[in-house]
C-alpha cells in the first residue's frame, strides 16, 4: 500500500533516480574519468574547459571533473550520516520527552539547551586539536550537536498531538505509548522530520565545508565538494572562472533537492490520512 | 505561569552554569596557548621565555584551572567577565561594542525572512504538487544549500562592481554619517542573510501546513461549506505556526552563525569576527563571554518559543 | 553608533526595501592638495603600541603617526629617519644618533632626545611589559634591569638634547637594526606613567600625538582607522586625511573596482580582475622574508644534509611560483638575502633523479611518511604551494601527508618538537644579515629564539658573529657572504620563495611608493597626493 502510494509520487521516484544516479557516479569514478583527482599539474592551473578537462582544472592543475567525482564520496557519506544520526536521537528523544512529560521532558529539553549552547564550531576546534581532523569524528560531532534541532520539533509536534482529542481518547482507551508512537505521534511528525533531515543533509555537506576552511575538515588533497566550494570563495574565481564553483554547488543543490523530493515521497506514503 | 517562569529562570542559570564549565575545561584541552601565541614564532628572541612567563603570571594562567574558573565564576557574579588575554581590554566593553550591530542585522534579517518564508511556505501548501510548489522548493532548497559566503561575494561582485548600486562593506562611509548611507550599507547583508534562513522557514511553514490541512477538523470544515481561504487564515496558519515557532528559535545559533560570515564577508563591526578571531587566539575569557552571550540567546528563545505554544495553542498548557 | 540612531535605521529600513537606495559615495576626489586616501589592512589592529608584540595592521598605522631613529627603505636597506646621522665605532660596540633638529611632535612640544631616552629604557625593561626587551639583552646594564637590581640600563645614555647612545656589552653591529627601527613615543605625554602601568595606558589605544606625518584621530572599531595630516611635521603631507580599513582580500577586490579603496596589497592571481577596472596602477615591493619548509631536525631522518638537498631538489619551485605568484615571487636558495648571497651559489634546480640520489644517498626510507603541516587560509600561495609539495615529492617516492593546522597548534608543535615538516613565511632578513642567526644559531633554540627546526652548525654560528662584530662595511660583506655559502650547503631549510609584494595603487594616488607588505609600514606617505 505505502509502496504504491510512493511510486505515485512522479517527483519522489525522480528524486530516487537522480540520487542513485549521484551515488553511482561517485562510487564508479574510476569508470567516467582517467584523471587521478590528486594529480598536480601546475602548468594546467585554471584552465577552461575543454576535450581534455571536461569541467576545466584548478589553481594546482588538477581535473575538476575528477574530483568532483570523487568528492561526492565524502560529502555524501558526511551530509547523510550526519543528518541520520541528528534525526534519529533527536526523533527518538523528542517524542520520549513530549509523551511522557514531567521530569523527563525537562530533562532532554534542558539538556537539548546544552547541546545547542555549544557552538559547533568550537567543539569541533577542541575534538579536531585533542583527536586529529577525521571523517568519524567529523560525522559524530557534526551529528551529536544538531540533533536538538529534531529533538525539538518532535516534541513540539507530540506535545500539541497529545492534547489532540483522538489522541486522549485512545490514551483513555488504554493504548499504551508505544501504540500511540507508532499509530499517532509517528506520522504526524514525519512531515516535519522530513524536513530537518532534508536540511541536515545540507547542512552536514555545508558544516564540512565551513570546517574545512578552518583546516578542520576532509584534509587536502583529498576532495570534497565542501572544500572545493570553499577554494572556490574568492571574487575572482566567481567571477571568471564558474567552472570552479558551478559544479560543486550543482551538485550540493541537485543532491539536497532529491533527498527533499524523497522525503516528501516517503512522508505522504507513509501518512495514512493522505489520500490523493 | 509565574512559578513556572521561574523555574525555568533557575534552570536557564543552572544551564549557563554548566556551559561555563563546559567551555572553560574544553578550550583548555584544545592545542594551543594563548600567551604563546602572543609572539609568534617568527618574533622570538632571547628573553621570550621570561616574557612569556611574566606575561602568564600576570594573567593568572600559571594557576590551576579550578581556581581560575572560581575566580572567573566570582568575577562573572559581579558582572565583571574578565579582561581579553590579546588586547586588554574588559570582555563587557569588547562585546558591548559589537553585540549592536549583531542584533541589528540579525534580527531585521530574521524578520525578513519570515516575511519572505510564511507567504511562501503557505503558497507551496497550499499548491502542493502544482508549478507554484516545486518554485517555491527550487528556490528555497537553492538558499538552503548555497552558502551565504557565496552569496555574500557574488552579491558584491554583482551589486557594487557591476552595477554600482550598492557599497561594497562597512556599515557607514568612513566620516560621513546619514541615514541613506547607513540604510544603503544595511541593505545586501540584510538581504542576503534573510534569504539564507528563508530558505529553511520555507521548507518547514511549507511542511507544517500541509500536515495541518489533512487534520479532520479542516475536513470537516469543508465539509460544511467554508470556504478554503477561511479556513486556511483562520485555522490552519496558526496551527501550524507552532512547529515554525520552535524552528525560528532553533535558528538563532545558525542566524548567528550565518551573521558571523556575512559580518566577515561585509567587514560588519558585529561579534562574528571577534568570536573567530578569540577562538582561534585561544582568548579564553572572550570566548568564554562570546558563549555565554551565545547561549543567553539560545534560552532566551527556546523559552519565548515555549511561551508562544500557550498563545497559539491553548490546549497546550505549561507545568 | 548611538541607540537612537540604531531605531532611526531600523525603521527606515523597510521603507528601503521597497524603494531602492542611495548609491555608494566614493571619496570626493579633490584636485591636487588635500582629499582623503583609503588603504587596506589585511588584519584588525589591536593596539598602537611599540611594547606590544609585533602585529602587521598595527605596524602600518604605527608607521604613518610614529616615527623611529632608523627605518627601512623600499630597498629594504636601514636609514636614518629620526637620526641625520649615525656614528659606530669601529668594534660596533658604541652607537651615537646624532638626531634631526627642531621636529615637534603633532601637538607642537618640541622632539628631544628625553623622549628617545624614555622610550628605550621602557622597551628595554621587562616589567614594563615590554615585548622586545629581549632585545636589548647585549646592551650595557640591560641584565641588571631584567633581575631588578637597577631601575634604568646604563648603557641607554641622551649626552645633550640632540644626541642618543647605545652601549653594547660585545660587539652587536645588529643592534642598529634590532633597536634602532623602535617607534619613539613622547616623553612629555607618557614619562610619568609608572613603569608597570605603561603597557596598558589608554593612550595606545588612542596615540594622538606622535612624530609622523600623519595624526590619529580615531578607530571606529572594526570599521576603520580616521587619521588626519600633522599639520607639526616638517613636510607637512599633501593628503588630509587617511583611512585605513579592514576588509576581506575580495572586499579590498570590489572597493579598489569601485573607487571605495585607493591603495592595497593584492594577489597576483587577482590581477587580471583588477586589471579589468582600468582605473588602477600595479607596482611590486620587495621582500626581505620567505616562504620555507621547516623540517624539524631533532628526528634522525632530516639529519643527514644529503636528504635536505634532496628534498630541495624535488621540489619544482620555478613552477610554484610561476603558477601562484607570476611577476613578483622570487626562489630563495639561502637565508640570506639574494644581495648577500650572490650567484655563486647552488640553485638547487628541479631535478627529480639527482634528488632521489640524494635522498638514497642520505639513506632515507622511501617506505614512511612524513606530515607536511601549515596554516591554511591566508596565504593562496601557500596553499597551492602545500598541495604541490605533497604532489612532486610524491613523484620522487617519498610519502607527504598534508596536514592542516591553526596558530595555537604550532606553538605547541614547535615548543615539543613535535612536528615533521611544517611550511610558514615572514621574517626579514634583507635589513640586517644579523637577522639570520635568530633562525640558525645553536644558542636561539625556539622558544627563544626563532630556530624552531633546532639546526646547529658552529662554523656557520662563528661566521656570522665574526660579521656582525664589526662596523666595517666591506668586511661584513664580505663575511656575511661567506656564512651564506654554509647556509645554502647545509640546507637549514627548505627554502621557497620571496613572495613579494604586489599593490594595486589608484591613478587618482601619485607619489606611493609600496614597502614590503610583511614589513608592516609605508615608505613616505608624506609624499601621497590626490591627481589634479
């Protein structure tokens, strides 16, 4: 039923396609490209595109091409595990706290506060100094201090559910939470976490970029489309040479875009009052 | 409500109590010494060492960590935040400084777009799976993931250099003050930053009014003959104005984040550049007033964003 | 800016939205005297301050309200600047300053040698938290104000009003450019300031009165420095007012199209954008540092000089630098200024089969790897210069693993040693070939000193003291040219290049001539005037 109803969704099954179709790519890099994405050529630097360098080359000669390839690994791994982590403490944790209430909502919301009292950045300038700049630990951070975002709109979405007539009928009925979970509290979210995830995913491949400017993030030479936005964050390159900055950030928009287009898919598959 | 109010205070210091500690131990473990690194290595000579030494005692960094933060907590109580370990200067007057054109920019722009994502988001809703929506999710998705460094440079590449439109950086024309100058600086920081967050308000007002539109009591309204427009201003909007409150509140550190590079981008005199250039000076006490200032903020709007549930939603009741 | 107006913007500002805007205002570009010229600094300054610990913006602000006995010129050579002349005697033990008669400072008190007097001994003297009293060490008495046994150094004498002596304990021809270039502040403003409290007095956070041609009138934080002419100074400037402004390299971009900026360092691979303005000139500025490898030689591996030289040579630097400094990069094979070191050195050309030898040779295992760390961010050059590194010895077999940090982890890494290869700039050497020792010595190990990769040759140690020990031109050459034959054998570090400088000048500006940007000053700004 859920399946048929997703494979009505014409946006949701594009989304699939193209995002497959990105994975792919990334992972069979070798097949699209000759070109070694580390491969320094200094008398390439900044060339056009061309026969030879389908997307041109960078300020050290390298293939743009190729790296973007390759740099899809990386984000994609960084932006999507970093967002499934945030949104399954932070769902879990929100719909704990918006049903049962009391002490132990205050709890996680408090500690919620914590979490987002930290500023990203400066835990991550700690962990990478103490532990060394690595994908883990990069996806563990970036994960471990976003999920409050989830964690919040979760138990805001529960906590107005809760109060909802039907909801206190069953719980009137004697349903017990994990029933309500999965009959109520479940779908009545999963629009909103949809849309956290979506962003997470963007925001994961984003923070990446942000910390690799700071030196913390996927190490040079190795690419990703993070760091090769970043590199590509001057006047002069936006100016005069798109074919640095318009691939990476087509890339991040085409791969956000599908993860939205997914999600939406899956949030009115799943949503038993959908019917259209 | 005023029991409640107050116990939530409590906690909010109970809160900020915890991050204080948390930041001043943390920071301490990062690499890194703030009065070594006030002679790089490139300036060291002989008597560095002693200079270092001096310099150290005197800032009372030679203590133990558990006594520098008592010392700091019974300073904070007073409201005394300690002095910058780079310039000397008090960390109140440092952040006073800054904190208003930080709020300025960040709050018009948090208006902004609000005003820009709720007519938008609602629009997509409200013509789900038509043109109108997948615009609007282009769009927004496109603000979401563009960083507003990128923004920020292509605006000036476009708006100043190209066109001539609009000054490039600062808030004012050095030694010449009017309210057009003022506004014609506010404006593409202001406009970029709002479009940044725009983007994500989008995506969730879009989400929460189509969640709010299968709920059986708009069934039934339409059921009964009320019009769709009626429905939706009178019943549907505020409903699903809750999940949004909580979002806008999330966002501030990402407003606030995003201030920080646009302040960056623009040369804007806020806080961002001074909070990046404590952490990375390892300025203890700035930073430690940056995150403080940072998660008054954060409680600040989690609790307002509480408080508005009871407004938009009476059935949501607050113990 | 003050609350109300903050409302008055903020309301205004809807209304903006709908209704277009006031264009930008560029500098009314008055003809011939006065006008206003804008400048960029690449950092925030901090404090105007000689005592504080040497901090780019802030040496180019200091340089245009201050002035010093000595300075550098665009040469990179030392001249006289408050000095007419200087006088060292023949073992360099004694220097006399015979100062310029009849300066006043920009508040009209005259300039005498009590003002000379009184900035030295406090610079001089630790507790008044100086950070260059460390320079002062081999002068006379200097030790017995660092243990507190006397309140002044003996060896800091003023004779009369127009005169100024430095004693040294040995000879220090080096002293002249160490001490020398200190910024002289005004006795009658700051004297009876309590040693101790000096260093925090609020004057450095507003020096309105100094010597130079121009005079501070105020730092809108983060904004800009408004400087206006000292109407005191001999010649007094043709510009009246200066503003200095922080702002991003691609902000500085935009501003220098716009006509918002007037004069800034720029990067080379920027200049075809700003070439395309049309409205701006290009001149270089040389370079007295350079970008290098440090490897630290504490680990058995870097020991052996053969491996250095390999490295060296499977290092393409002609490459690097065409490709991220075209026109103003220029290769270093020494530590010593190109000046110094004359041609009959070796070049250390790219040759990826002799530098492989050369590392067989010094029995280097092709099997590690070693960590290649650096500051990413400010410098494109050295970014590019890092990955280009890591890429060419990789052809050369050996392992280079790029390792990005930040300023708080190199202190620390270089105080263990705990670093393998870490690649950084700065420095001038070109002013004084005593510089030098500071990075090679045995004796100025990091942290007191700058030789951070702990090389430590006695022979090069003994040549380089032998030149400074005396005040002989000729024979200083000479010796200095000697020492750089052993600095260029023995490879202390992996030398890259002199960036050099290059500044994008608007035509409306005439008479700039740029300095070394890393130098940290302006060459006669007295001289700038608006075009007509």
């Amino acid at each position: 039923m859920a399946v048929r109803r997703f494979l009505r969704h014409k946006l949701a099954i594009a989304g699939v396609v193209v995002l497959l179709l990105v994975v792919l790519a990334t992972v069979c890099a070798p097949l699209l490209t000759g070109h070694d994405p580390l491969k320094v050529d200094l008398s390439q630097v900044r060339q056009p595109p061309s026969g030879e360098h389908l997307l041109g080359t960078d300020g050290s000669g390298r293939d743009v091409f190729a790296r973007l390839l390759y740099a899809g690994r990386v984000s994609l791994l960084v932006g999507v595990f970093s967002a499934l982590l945030a949104v399954v403490i932070g769902s879990v944790l929100g719909a704990v706290a918006g049903i049962l209430g009391g002490w132990v909502d205050a709890l996680i919301m408090r500690a919620a506060d914590v979490f987002l009292s930290f500023p990203v950045l400066v835990v991550m300038i700690v962990i990478a100094g103490i532990l060394g700049p690595s994908i883990t630990t990069m996806v563990i951070a970036i994960g471990l201090f976003t999920w409050p975002r989830a964690g919040r709109v979760v138990r805001g979405v529960t906590l107005s559910l809760r109060e909802r007539e039907y909801v206190q009928a069953a719980q009137a009925f004697g349903a017990r939470t994990g029933w309500l979970v999965v009959h109520h509290v479940l779908p009545a979210v999963l629009g909103s976490v949809v849309v956290v995830a979506t962003i997470a995913v963007a925001d994961g491949i984003l923070i990446e970029a942000s910390l690799s400017f700071l030196g913390l993030g996927v190490q040079p030479p190795q690419p990703s489309w993070g760091n090769m936005l970043t590199d590509a964050q001057r006047l002069t390159v936006i100016s005069q040479m798109p074919w640095l900055w318009i691939p990476p950030g087509v890339a991040v928009a085409v791969t956000v875009l599908s993860v939205n287009f997914v999600g939406d898919g899956l949030r009115d598959a799943l949503d038993p009052r959908e019917s259209s | 409500m005023g029991a409640y109010l107050v116990r939530r205070v409590l906690v909010s210091v109970l809160v900020l109590v915890l991050v204080s500690i948390g930041i001043f131990w943390l920071f301490r473990l990062a690499p890194g010494d703030p009065v070594e690194m006030m002679l790089p290595p490139q300036n060291r000579g002989p008597g560095s060492e002693a200079f270092i030494a001096a310099k150290r005692a005197e800032l009372g960094l030679d203590e133990p960590v558990w006594v520098q933060y008592f010392t700091w907590l019974g300073n904070a109580v007073t409201g005394d935040l300690g002095y910058s370990l780079d310039t000397g200067r008090s960390v109140s007057d440092l952040l006073g400084e800054r904190v208003g054109p930080t709020v300025y920019l960040m709050g018009l722009s948090l208006l902004l777009a609000l005003v820009i994502a709720v007519p938008l988001g609602l629009l997509a809703a409200v013509r789900k799976g038509r043109f109108a929506d997948y615009a609007a999710s282009v769009v927004s998705l496109g603000a979401v993931c563009t960083p507003p460094f990128f923004l920020g440079i292509l605006g000036i590449y476009v708006f100043s250099l190209k066109l001539g439109l609009l000054p490039s950086a600062g808030m004012s024309t050095p030694g010449q003050y009017s309210v057009g100058d003022s506004l014609s600086h506010l404006l593409m920081p202001l406009v970029i930053l709002a479009f940044s967050q725009s983007g994500q308000f989008t995506r969730y007002v879009r989400s929460s009014v189509i969640a709010e539109l299968h709920a059986d009591y708009v069934r039934t309204a339409e059921a009964k003959g009320v019009s769709a427009t009626g429905v939706v201003t009178r019943h549907v909007l505020r409903n699903a104005l809750i999940p949004v409150i909580t979002i806008v509140a999330l966002s501030l550190p990402n407003v606030l984040a995003g201030a920080v590079v646009i302040e960056t981008v623009f040369a804007w005199p806020g806080m961002g550049q001074l909070a990046i250039a404590s952490f990375q000076g390892r300025d203890y006490p700035v930073i430690i007033g940056f995150a403080l200032f940072f998660s008054i903020m954060v409680l600040l709007s989690n609790l307002i964003a509480d408080l508005l549930y009871t407004l938009v939603d009476p059935r949501v009741s607050l113990r | 800016m003050s609350g109300l107006r903050w409302i008055t913007t903020a309301v205004l500002a809807a209304g903006l939205v709908v209704s277009g805007c006031a264009g930008p205002q560029p500098a009314p570009g008055a003809a011939g005297e006065g006008g206003s010229v804008s400048i960029v600094l690449y950092q925030k300054p901090k404090l105007f301050s000689p005592l504080e610990p040497a901090h780019g913006p802030d040496q180019q602000v200091m340089s245009l309200i201050y002035q010093s006995l000595m300075t550098s010129n665009p040469d990179l050579e030392l001249v006289p600047q408050l000095a007419e002349k200087v006088d060292v005697n023949d073992d360099a033990t004694e220097f006399t300053f015979h100062l310029r008669k009849g300066l006043k400072w920009s508040d009209g008190e005259p300039f005498t040698s009590a003002d000379v007097l009184f900035t030295h001994q406090a610079l001089a003297n630790p507790k008044s938290g100086s950070a260059a009293s460390g320079n002062y060490q081999s002068v006379v008495g200097a030790k017995a104000v660092a243990d507190g046994t006397a309140d002044t150094v003996s060896g800091l004498t003023a004779p009369d009003d127009d005169t100024f002596v430095i004693r040294t304990d040995g000879p220090n021809y080096g002293v002249l450019a160490q001490v020398g270039v200190a910024m002289i502040l005004p006795e009658h403003v700051l004297g009876d300031k309590p040693a101790g409290q000096l260093a925090k007095d609020p004057f450095f956070s507003a020096p309105t009165v100094g010597l130079g041609p121009f005079q501070f009138v105020k730092y809108e934080v983060d904004q800009y420095v408004e400087l206006k002419k000292n109407p005191n100074f001999p010649k007094p400037a043709s510009v009246d007012k200066v503003f200095l402004k922080p702002v991003t390299a691609d902000v500085a971009t935009a501003q220098l199209g716009t006509g918002e900026m007037d004069i800034a360092p720029v990067a080379p691979s920027d200049r075809e954008t700003l070439d395309s303005f049309g409205t701006l000139n290009f001149q270089t500025s040389k370079e007295g540092g350079f970008v290098r490898v440090g490897l630290n030689l504490t680990q058995q591996r870097f020991q052996d000089a053969r491996v250095r030289q390999g490295l060296l040579t499977g290092i393409d630097r002609k490459s690097i630098i065409d490709s991220a400094l075209p026109e103003v990069g220029v290769a270093r094979n020494s530590s010593f200024d190109p000046s110094v070191s004359g041609d009959g050195i070796n070049d250390y050309a790219y040759d990826p089969a002799k530098a492989k030898q050369l590392l067989t040779e010094g029995g280097w295992d092709f099997g590690q790897t070693v960590k290649l760390a650096w500051i990413p961010g400010s410098n494109p050059d050295r970014d590019a210069a890092a990955v280009a590194i890591q890429s060419q010895l990789k052809e050369i077999g050996v392992n280079v693993e790029l390792q990005q940090v930040d300023a708080g982890w190199t202190t620390e890494a270089l105080a263990g040693p705990s670093f393998d290869m870490y690649m950084f700039g700065g420095g001038n050497y070109a002013l004084d070939s005593w510089n030098v020792y500071t990075i090679v010595s045995c004796g100025t190990f990091f942290p007191n000193g700058g030789n951070n990769v702990r090389f430590c040759d006695p022979e090069l140690d003994a040549k380089i003291k032998e030149a400074n020990s005396t005040a002989d031109e000729a024979q200083r050459e000479k010796l200095y040219g000697e020492a750089a034959k052993i600095d260029n054998e023995q490879v202390p570090y992996l030398w890259l290049y002199s960036p050099g400088g290059l500044w994008a000048v608007s035509d409306k500006v005439q008479g700039f001539t740029p300095l070394s940007p890393t130098g940290g000053g302006f060459w006669q700004p007295e001289n700038w005037r608006l075009a007509s």
